[in-house]
C-alpha cells in the first residue's frame, strides 16, 4: 500500500484505528504499539511543520494535520502505555506464533515474551529526548541533597514537581 495509495500514511493510520476497536487481546496490544509507530513516523517525517505550530484552545483536533507536537507526543504516549497494559497476559503469550511477522533479531531468550516486545518498542521511545524539547518553567529537576543519599534512604524519599508528563 505504501507504494500503491496517495497519503498511505494517513489512511494506514486510520485503519488500524478502526480495526483496535474490533480485536481481542493480545492483537490489541500488538495494534497499539503499531499504530503509536506509526504517529512516530508520521511525527518524524512532519517534524519540520510541527516547531513552527502553536496551541490551540477548544478546538476540535479530528485531522492529524492540525495537530501539534505535544499532541502527537500525548497520543504516542497514550498508545505504547496501552500496548503495555495487559501486563500479566502479555507475559504468558509466547512469541513463536507470531514469528511470521517479527524480525527475531540475534537471541530469542533476550525478549521470550510479547511483553518483552512491546516495552522494548516503548522503550525505545521514551527514551527520545525530542519529546521533551519543549520543556515548560517548571520543568522536573532532582537538586533535592537526598538524590544521592544511600539506596536505603533514597528509595523512601519523593521528589514532588508540578510536571505530570515528564519522563525524567
């Protein structure tokens, strides 16, 4: 479809949309890491219109190409975290039958599980710093002496920040 559809992206988007609502799990989970991948791509490949874009206010985003950066980030987000939920499930469903379509890399015991899959695509991620390139004021930051106290007294203490989306 990539080389046969105008606009593939956009319409790939929105079919796998349509088709969560219809899936069990695990393909649900499956569904949504591969969908926040595609807002990924689409993010990586419109980067150069979204810097330049402003928040809107009561405004109805139903096309992606009104969307800003932190929506793109916030739906991303929202889609990998629900790839993941299903913890406990995730962790039994072995990945052998779905091997048709997963590059196995170089050593199955790394990842045995689907969860394994999914959170290392999460991951992944998560671990850009580009989502947080536009940081607010109040940005999370540890200056709190305790950050470097022994492992038991640090992991007893609580660093409060008024930012709930950083990933720090």
């Amino acid at each position: 479809q990539q080389y046969n559809r105008e606009n593939n992206l956009l319409l790939s988007i929105k079919d796998i949309e349509k088709d969560i609502t219809m899936q069990n799990e695990p393909a649900a989970s499956m569904l949504n890491s591969l969908l926040a991948g595609l807002y990924w791509q689409y993010f990586q490949e419109n980067r150069w219109k979204l810097y330049g874009r402003t928040n809107t206010v009561d405004f109805k985003k139903d096309d992606i190409a009104t969307w800003t950066m932190e929506d793109l980030h916030q739906k991303i987000s929202e889609l990998y975290l629900a790839s993941i939920k299903k913890e406990a499930l995730l962790k039994q469903t072995r990945l052998e039958p779905y091997d048709a379509i997963i590059i196995k890399g170089n050593s199955r015991s790394l990842r045995p599980t689907l969860y394994d899959l999914l959170a290392h695509r999460a991951l992944e991620y998560f671990t850009n710093n580009e989502r947080d390139i536009k940081k607010p004021a109040y940005a999370f930051e540890i200056s709190q002496a305790e950050a470097f106290a022994p492992a038991a007294t640090f992991v007893k203490q609580t660093f409060p920040t008024k930012e709930s989306l950083s990933l720090e």
